[in-house]
C-alpha cells in the first residue's frame, strides 16, 4: 500500500534532485536514484511506486529544472500535496503526469501513515478516515489518463481540454 513521505515548508529543486545529480551529470538512467540525496538519503532506495509526497508551503520553489519533478516521475510518484506550490515547478508536475494538490495536510498525516489516492475524484484514505482533496480539472484527468500533457497531444494532436477537430 501507497505510504506517506512528509516534508517540510520550502522544499526546492535543489531538495528534489540537486544539480550535481542532473541526468546529463549523473546520467539518464540512474539520476533519479539521487532524489532528496541531502535531506532524505533514504528516499529513492526506499520509495514505492504510488507513494504520496506531503509537503509544506512554497513546494518547488527556485529554478524551473524539469529535472526534479522527471526525477519523481522515474520513481512513479503517486502525487503530492502542499498547501501551495511554485507556479513553475507545479506546472513542471502536471505536464510530466504527476498529480499536485494544493491542500494542507501537514498536521494530519506523518511519515509512513498508509494510504490510498484516487487521483480522478481527489479523495485520500488513510487509517483515520478520508480527505477530499480539490479534484483535478477535467482537462487534467484527461492527460493524466493518458500519462502527461504531452503523452496527450502526442495521442490525440491536441492538448487537453481543447475539441477534438
């Protein structure tokens, strides 16, 4: 089952993946097994596909390195969710396919709390109960579905959102 990494407020990119690490650096097969290198050692030997990121405020900020989130994708990340994110680094997310959330959830859930994520409908299970999270946009559940913003155009000649012609 899914579990919880928890972090704290102003995670950047440099926490995500530090520049050093970058694929073109460490190299494309292996640079996401440096994810949180410094503040989480642990993390990408440890981390499950489907396992959920909670984070603080201003989550991403810094550069706009489409590197970090790439690094989260690689790791089948299940989604994060912070109270608030940096506009760049949360649209670097969504155009990899990586669900964000912008909801608080710092006092409620701890590290390695098990849960579940329906992406589609927002709704977080956990042993205490659920949590309706804002539900994605259609438009977002459509290129979700199909893995990334660009997995969707490169289907369907068009971006999500906009009429089939």
């Amino acid at each position: 089952m899914p579990r919880i990494w928890k972090f704290g407020d102003s995670v950047n990119t440099d926490d995500i993946l530090p520049g050093k690490f970058a694929p073109f650096m460490a190299g494309e097969d292996v640079f996401q097994s440096f994810a949180f290198h410094y503040i989480r050692p642990e993390f990408a030997a440890q981390v499950q596909p489907g396992d959920v990121l909670i984070g603080g405020r201003n989550w991403g900020l810094g550069s706009s390195r489409e590197y970090a989130p790439a690094a989260l994708k690689k790791l089948q990340i299940g989604g994060i969710v912070a109270p608030s994110f940096a506009r760049i680094h949360y649209r670097n997310l969504l155009n990899l396919g990586i669900p964000a959330f912008e909801f608080d959830l710092t006092g409620l859930l701890n590290d390695g709390d098990e849960v579940s994520l329906d992406v589609n409908s927002g709704v977080l299970t956990y042993a205490g109960g659920t949590v309706q999270l804002p539900p994605p946009p259609e438009f977002l559940r459509e290129a979700l579905a199909e893995g990334s913003i660009l997995a969707f155009f490169k289907k369907h000649g068009r971006f999500p959102g906009e009429p089939a012609s």
